[in-house]
C-alpha cells in the first residue's frame, strides 16, 4: 500500500511539473534561470490529516534541463530527469503581487489544482492538487530557492 501511495505522489508531482512546463511552447533563444528549489511534499488523507512527508530537490539548469530527487520518509530515494520544452507563463510578475521565499509569483486555480508560478524561475513555488470534494489531497511548497 505504502507503495502505491509513493507512486501516486510520483504521479502528482509529475503531472503539476508537467502542467506547468506544458503551458506555453518555449520561444528559440529564451532561457530558464538556473536554480535549485527544495520542496516540502505533504500527502493528506480523506480528512486532512497529514500521512506522509518528503523532500523533493529540483535542479533546473539554464537549458531547461531538471532533475529531482525525492527523498522519501521510510528511506528510497527516487531521482527522475528531463527539459522543459515550454515555458511556464507568458506572464510577468506585477510589483502587487504576493512574493514567496523573494520571488513573486502568479496564482493560478481550477477545480482540481492550485498553484503559485514564479514568472522570473518559470516554475512552481506551490502546487495544491485538490479532490472532488475540494479537499486537499497532496501539497508541494518550495521551502529553499537558491540560483547559482
């Protein structure tokens, strides 16, 4: 069971990184800040109590090239890799906008996600995923940028 939890949260983050690097195709000559952000992962069950932590590392290179590592609470570590072929938003952070961490950020929301996008980064600060009922199901939230 505690198996197919870590798989669901596998398929999570994937999807939000995917989501976010889906959004908008990448223009030629455009590049990504290099930076690391270090992500707290929390799962919570049907009544929102917290089931499990992790630590997801995600390096982004000035190519688009990621990896992250999750480090997981009961001990694997399972890394994964690839490029942003598109950019995150087309938008730019205003000076109102609410700031995390030093980076402003955009807040996006449909019926099965929240999300807080970094238009300097072109990549997420936060991602919620939301259940059918509304309720939170997994939260992803930077807790450590740093740019080379």
């Amino acid at each position: 069971m505690r198996r197919i939890g870590l798989i669901v949260l596998l398929l999570a983050f994937a999807i939000a990184a995917g989501f976010a690097s889906v959004r908008l195709q990448r223009p030629a000559g455009v590049s990504v800040p290099a930076h690391t952000i270090t992500y707290r992962l929390i799962s919570y069950d049907n009544n929102g109590n917290v089931t499990r932590t992790s630590v997801v590392i995600r390096k982004v290179l000035s190519d688009g090239t990621w990896n992250h590592t999750q480090i997981n609470p009961d001990g694997p570590v399972v890394s994964s890799n690839g490029k942003m072929k598109h950019l995150v938003t087309s938008k730019s952070a205003e000076a109102n906008h609410p700031e995390h961490l030093g980076f402003k950020y955009i807040e996006t929301k449909n019926a099965d996600s929240e999300a807080w996008i970094s238009p300097e980064l072109q990549d997420l600060l936060m991602f919620t995923e939301l259940r059918e009922d509304g309720s939170k199901a997994s939260r992803l939230e930077a807790v450590q940028i740093s740019k080379p």
